[in-house]
C-alpha cells in the first residue's frame, strides 16, 4: 500500500536523476571542446596567423 502511495514520486525521481546524469554528460563533453579550444586549435591557429604575417611581411620588401 505504502509503495502503490510512494510510486509516482519514485518515478518522478528516477525522471529527474537520469536528466542530472544526461546534463552532467553534456557539461563533461562541453568542457573537454572547450579544452581542446583553447589549448590546441587556438595555439595553432595563432601560430599560423604570425607565419602569414611574416610571410606577407616579407613579400612587402
């Protein structure tokens, strides 16, 4: 009887849980793009905007 009381809120319990987890999955993919950002595709990036520059630099004289 207690259980048959109490089933809906287990429910809506389990409901909220498995999206905390989902939530939490999508925090931790975000954080490692937002890693591989900014110590990777950036760097990289900022070193071929300096070698263009130089380029151009040079073909300038």
């Amino acid at each position: 009887m207690k259980l048959e009381k109490n089933l809906p809120y287990l429910l809506q319990l389990a409901e909220i849980e498995k999206a905390a987890e989902n939530m939490a999955d999508e925090i931790e993919k975000t954080r490692r793009r937002v890693n591989a950002l900014e110590y990777t595709m950036i760097p990289d990036y900022q070193d071929t905007i300096k070698f263009i520059q130089m380029k151009l630099g040079e073909q300038e004289r």
